[in-house]
C-alpha cells in the first residue's frame, strides 16, 4: 500500500536521529510546499490550496498512488 512504501527507511532513520527529529522531518515530507498544510499518502492535491502534488511523498510515489486508487475503484 502506498502509505508503506518508505515503512522500513523510515524506522531505520527513527532509529538513527531519533523520533523527534524524524517527525520534524516527515512533517516536512506530507507538506505542501505551497501554504504548508499537511496532507495524506493518498491526497494528489493539497486538501486546502489545490497545488499538485500535495507533498513531496506524492510527487516522489505518484504512480504507485494512483495505481492503488485505480485497484480499489
């Protein structure tokens, strides 16, 4: 599923910096660049502004993302 791709990375950095600073990290990760709300895996356009891609998770997995929406239409 899509919101587990980076799963494995992500508790090896939790590991590494620690969770406080992973969090930071990832807040950064579900941001849209444009007026920073943060969105879901699953949200092609920020929830509140529209830009595409909501986050630079989406933009990074996009294809996977709409591939998994397609599947459970």
């Amino acid at each position: 599923m899509p919101h587990r791709i980076e799963l494995w990375a992500n508790l090896e950095r939790i590991k590494s910096i620690g969770y406080k600073q992973w969090l930071k990290e990832i807040r950064k990760n579900y941001a849209c660049q444009r007026c920073q709300t943060i969105n879901s895996t699953y949200d092609l356009k920020c929830r509140k502004c529209g830009e595409e891609p909501s986050c630079s998770y989406v933009a990074k997995h996009r294809q996977e993302i709409e591939q998994f929406l397609q599947r459970m239409a």
